[in-house]
C-alpha cells in the first residue's frame, strides 16, 4: 500500500471511531506524536489514546489533500466544526511508523465544549 491508500484507510477508520482497527495501521512500536500533546509509543497506547479521544468527543476529518513523498504521506485535514490541521506519517512495511500532527488544541476543547486546563 501507498502511503496516501494508508492515509484513506485511516481516515475512514477514525472516522468510524474504530480506535482497534486504526491501532492496527500502526506499527508495533511506533510513535504518534500530536503536538499539543506528549508523544505515545507502541500500538496498544495509541489504541488507548483513541478509545479515550473517541469516548470524549464526536470527531470527524475530511481530507483536503494528501500529498506523498516515497515512505511519507502528508494529511491536510478540516472537520465539519472548522479545525483544520495536517498530519505527517511515515510509513514502513504498509504500517505507520511514525505520525506528527498540527492542530488547535485549545480551539478543539472549545469546539466540543470540553474542559480548558488552567496553567
């Protein structure tokens, strides 16, 4: 699989909030890093971090482009309230290996009438 085949199953799966079938794209230890946030390592945590994000809030992302460059794929991405961010994967073996998100943080806790942490 191409990364940008990668990048439409992955959306498709987070939009279903399947947080099982999305961990499975994944590597055994790879990383997803969304910047407003601590990196997770390995399947099972970033399994664990969709359930929890997916338990939360009612998320949906619509591709805008997605680009690729031999093993990377690009994701510019919005959402039907008006996030609009991009996130980076690497792929290796047709599995993520590594993926950067760039989104809004505080505009999401918003969006979804989620709690602002105080500093």
């Amino acid at each position: 699989m191409t990364p940008k085949d990668i990048i439409k199953k992955f959306v498709v799966l987070f939009n279903a909030a399947d947080a099982a079938a999305l961990a499975e794209l994944y590597a055994a230890d790879a990383v997803n890093h969304q910047v407003p946030e601590d990196p997770v390592s390995g399947r099972e945590a970033i399994r664990e971090k969709f359930e929890k994000e997916f338990a939360q809030a009612s998320m949906m992302c619509q591709i805008e482009n997605i680009f690729e460059d031999k093993n990377w794929g690009i994701l510019e991405w919005k959402d039907p309230l008006g996030l609009r961010g991009c996130g980076f994967f690497k792929i290796k073996d047709d599995r993520i290996v590594f993926q950067r998100g760039y989104w809004d943080k505080l505009s999401f806790l918003r969006m979804h009438k989620l709690p602002v942490p105080e500093k």
